[in-house]
C-alpha cells in the first residue's frame, strides 16, 4: 500500500498545489472519521484526494497510514518484517516533504510508535518528546497542530500502550493544556485510569466519552468499550441517584 502511495505522491506533487472541492471535501471526511476512530477509513479519503492531485492530503496520508501500521506491528510483537511500511513511511516524509516543519514532526511520532511496538521505551522517550517538543513550539506560533492525531495525543497513547501510566497520564495532562480535550484524550484517560485500577475515574471518563460522542456513522469499537465498562456494578452503583 504504501508503494501505491509513493507513486499517488509522485503525481500530486508534479501536478497543480490546490486541492479541488473535492479534494477538501474528502480531507474534510477523513478529519471525521479520524475523531471516530475510523483511522482506515481516513486513510482511504485521504488517498484519494491524493489521487486527485492533492498537496496537502499527502502528509496525513502518509502518516495516518504509517500510525495504523504501527499499530498492527505492535499487536503481532513488533517483528521487523513487521515495522516495513512503517520505515517506509518514515522515510517518505523525510525524503518527500523534507526534514523539518511537520513531515519532521510527522516522522518522529511513527518513529516513535515503532519503538513502541517493539517495547523500546528510551528510543520511545527520546522520538516522542522531541516531537511534543516540536508541535508545542507550532502551537505558540499559531500553527496547527499534526493532523488526524496530534503528537501530544499520540505521547499519551504510546505511553499507554508500553505500560508507563505516570508518562501516560503526564502526556495526557499536557494534551489538555496544549490542544483541549479531545475525544481520543478523554478516551486514552479512561483506559488509565482502569489500567491503574482507580475505577471511580474510569467511569467518569467514560461516560464523558460516551456523552460527548458526535460522530456519525457505525459505532466504533472503542465506544462499545466505553459501555461496556459502563454497564459495570462499579459504574452503575456509581451513576445511581443517592436518596
């Protein structure tokens, strides 16, 4: 997949810099179904409006797909074979788009999520930082954040995903601070706090999740797990009036 898109990127870059409605409209879309957890769905809009000739579309749809790569690696023991798009992805965002500005960004978060997947906790300190580092200093500038997920949202879900909870929960802290609370934020705080059995928190995040849900569509897993949860003795004597 990603050697389709190192063609597709070719293409846009020879062709025109504007995106068409069309394109915008599905960069729109991906934006959606990314804050509905539909990464794969994202990353199909996303590749298609790189088809159409679509400069901006080309780093989400690199990193996006180098994320759920990550990820996939991750969930079979990090291998190396397994981490292939992964590198493929990082080296097209330094190659491609060049080394600093948001494809440098871009590229520390997946090498940082590769360093994840392989329970590489230092490599992970060392890439994500610098990345949360970079963003931030965007942010006060003005500038927006990386697309899709955000470095900040990112250093809290890797942290979680290699079990340092008090990383995790800093990360997240900063998050809030630096970008809001979004719902991948309050959704990464519930697993912690169920993670480091403080299950009152774990409700009251959840059912935050759950409440400011406003996405269309099929309900994601993640939203089945947030109810699930839900439907706890814990939550539910928790959720019921006192008289």
């Amino acid at each position: 997949m990603i050697g389709m898109i190192t063609v597709l990127v070719a293409l846009a870059l020879a062709q025109a810099p504007q995106c068409n409605p069309d394109a915008v409209a599905l960069m729109t879309a991906a934006t959606e179904r990314a804050a509905a957890f539909d990464l794969v769905g994202a990353a199909q809009r996303l590749q298609t409006a790189v088809m159409s000739g679509c400069r901006d579309a080309i780093l989400p749809s690199i990193y996006v797909r180098g994320w759920i790569a990550a990820r996939d690696a991750y969930r079979v023991g990090g291998a190396p074979e397994s981490l292939a798009t992964v590198s493929r992805a990082i080296g097209m965002l330094q190659d491609t788009l060049g080394k600093s500005g948001p494809p440098q960004i871009a590229a520390l978060v997946l090498q940082a999520a590769a360093a994840a997947a392989q329970s590489e906790r230092d490599e992970l300190a060392l890439m994500i930082d610098y990345a949360v580092q970079l963003e931030d200093r965007n942010l006060s500038a003005k500038l927006p954040a990386l697309p899709m997920i955000t470095a900040h949202e990112a250093a809290g879900d890797l942290w979680l995903q290699v079990h340092r909870y008090d990383d995790a929960r800093k990360a997240y802290e900063r998050a809030v601070q630096r970008i809001g609370m979004t719902p991948r934020i309050t959704l990464g705080r519930a697993r912690l706090a169920a993670r480091i059995d403080a299950p009152s928190t774990a409700c009251t995040e959840y059912r935050a999740f759950v409440a400011g849900w406003q996405a269309t569509g099929p309900e994601p897993p993640e939203l089945a797990e947030a109810r699930a949860f839900l439907s706890t003795p814990t939550c539910q004597a928790s959720a019921t009036p006192r008289p």
